[in-house]
C-alpha cells in the first residue's frame, strides 16, 4: 500500500489516466490554436488575454503544466532510447544521458511553458508589481534552466535554445527589472510570444511522445515514430519562426528574449537547407541510376542484336566470321579417312 487503504499500482493507474488525458488534450487544443494563430490569423490567445473570450488558452496551458507534474510519477519510466537514424553510441551517449535528455523536454519544459502564462492571466496586477513574488519565481526558473542546459549539453546545446532559452532570457529580465508588472508594461507583446512558443514546445512534445508510447504498446510501428516526427516537427519550426519574422519580434522583444529566437531563426534555417540539399541528392541519385540502368539495357540489346551462329571471337578479341576459325587441313584429312573406310566397307560388301 502506497497509503492508508490505497495500492500504488491502482494510483498509478489513476495518475497514468489523468496524465494522458490532459497530454490528449494539449495536443488536440494546442495543434487547434496553433492553426488558428499561425496559419489562419486569428490570434485567440491575444484576444482572450484582453477580454476571455475563449477559455480553449487556460484549457491549454492546464493540460500542458498538469501533463508535466503527472509526467513526475512515472520519472523512471521515462524512455532511454530514440528512433533514429544515428545510434546513442555514434552520438556519444549513454542510456542515462538519453533519459535525462527526455525527462528534461518532456516533463521540466511543459511545467515551465506554462508557468508565466498561467500567472500573467489570473494573478491580479498587485501580485504581478510584488517585487519579492517575481523575482522569486525567476530564480526558480533560471535554476531549472541551468540544469536543463547541463542535460542539454551532451545531446545538443541547440535543444536548450528551443526548450528553455526565451524562459532563461525572460527570467533574467524579470530580476534585472523588478517585476512581472513591468516587464509586460515594457514590452506587451512579450507575453502573446511566450504563449505562442509554449504552444510550438507542447506540440513537439506531446506528439512525439505519443508516438512512443502507441510504439511500446506496438500500435505503430518504428518508422511510423520517425517519419511522423521527421515531417511534424519541421514543419511546425518553419511556420513558427516565419510568423516571428513577420511579426518582427525583434523589435518587440527585449534582447534578454530576442536572442534566443534569432538562434532558433537560425537553426531552422540549417534544417531547412539540409533538408533541401537532402531532397536535391534524392531526385538526382534517382535520375542517375536511372540513366545508368538505361545504359545497360541500351549495351545489353546492342550484344542481343549484334549476335549471330556465324560470329566467333578470336583470341585477340577481334570479330571474325566462323569460317575463319576453321583448319581447312585437319578437315581434308578427316575427309579422306572417312572415304578410305567407306571404300573398304564396299570391298567387304562385295566379297
């Protein structure tokens, strides 16, 4: 018994419910408003911040902190691999490194997606100048970001810039400004940009995990994981990061946040120039096998025509018609003895 009259295996089955429920959910709301506010401009999360005309932004950041903490009660049974198409040993880590790596994004950065939204919308303007309130939750934040980094780090140090970097900048800003208040009077627009990178973030997320999990329950198979995620999560950055440049974020953030989405502009510049340059190595190693084989067939029923009973190769490779090849003398002689035996057969007859 895990408490008094509770089993821990009944618990977990109850946590393991609630956990994916609200993982379902974010994904289903937030790939909603993420189509709503990316491709469709209809920016629901700036204007239920104004009036709460929707409450589909508050479901969204509910399900993706709740799904972070229940995420806790399974720690040790976070994965340890990845589905790819380079090998932990090839990139240098071990299972351990793996595991942290995903408890870190799949758990730690969902809390932190949705902490400063949630405290923006629902704590009243006297709690947000609390100085002492503020800072407090940065140094929390900025702690959770340094050992994101220190677990980043053996994977890639491009998955902090992605999951905590603008968290890490903002929390910063907050100390070195005095409070949440001042910060959103600064720069309004900061807290549009923070709930629309926590619905980039609890997308990937929640996808790819949901993918690992139906995978462990043998539902999908391993390629259906690695050709969701390669085509999900691309594409989610491009749009992301081209409405930031429509949007001109850098002259509507403070440097502290900005610099962290001018590197993820970058690197969704690399993967996009990697996967152009794959697609481009595709189509032209396709062309040419195809030209190669057309080669072949093309010598192929050349040797096919060109053949003939009458052509023989000589030993110096050169074509000669057969009768070249043939000694007239072993031929004569062949032929007289043929005939001397007929000759003696008739005298025999005779006789």
């Amino acid at each position: 018994n895990f408490l008094p009259g509770i089993n821990r295996r009944y618990l977990g089955s109850f946590v393991g419910l609630f956990h994916a429920v609200s993982s379902v959910a974010a994904l289903v709301i937030g790939n909603y408003l993420f189509l709503q506010c990316f491709l469709l401009g209809n920016d629901i999360l700036a204007s239920s911040e104004v009036d709460n005309s929707s409450l589909l932004p508050t479901i969204f950041h509910v399900t993706t902190g709740a799904s972070g903490i229940l995420l806790f009660f399974f720690w040790k049974s976070i994965q340890s691999y990845q589905h790819s198409t380079t090998s932990l040993k090839d990139k240098g880590l071990t299972a351990k490194q793996m595991q942290n790596t995903n408890r870190a994004r799949g758990c730690v950065a969902l809390i932190l997606c949705a902490v400063y939204p949630l405290m923006y919308r629902y704590l009243p303007n006297e709690t947000l100048q609390d100085v002492v309130i503020s800072k407090a939750v940065a140094v929390v934040v900025v702690a959770v970001c340094v050992w994101m980094y220190n677990v980043f780090k053996y994977y890639g140090k491009g998955l902090f810039v992605l999951y905590s970097g603008t968290r890490f900048g903002f929390s910063l800003q907050v100390l070195f400004t005095g409070s949440l208040y001042s910060v959103r009077q600064s720069y309004p627009y900061i807290v549009n940009f923070l709930e629309k990178e926590a619905l980039l973030i609890s997308c990937c997320v929640e996808f790819g995990f949901l993918l690992y999990y139906l995978e462990s329950r043998r539902l999908v198979s391993v390629q259906t994981v690695k050709d969701g995620c390669k085509r999900y999560h691309p594409i989610l950055f491009y749009v992301f990061s081209g409405t930031m440049l429509k949007e001109k974020f850098f002259r509507r953030l403070p440097m502290s946040v900005s610099w962290a989405t001018f590197l993820e502009c970058i690197l969704v510049c690399l993967f996009l120039k990697a996967m152009i340059k794959g697609i481009i190595t595709t189509v032209v190693d396709k062309l040419r096998s195809k030209k190669e084989n057309g080669d072949r067939r093309e010598v192929f029923a050349k040797k096919q025509r060109s053949k003939s009973v009458f052509d023989v190769t000589s030993s110096t490779g050169r074509r000669s018609s057969i009768f070249e090849s043939v000694d007239f003398g072993e031929l004569s002689s062949s032929l007289n003895n043929s005939s001397s035996r007929g000759f003696r057969m008739g005298s025999v007859k005779e006789e």
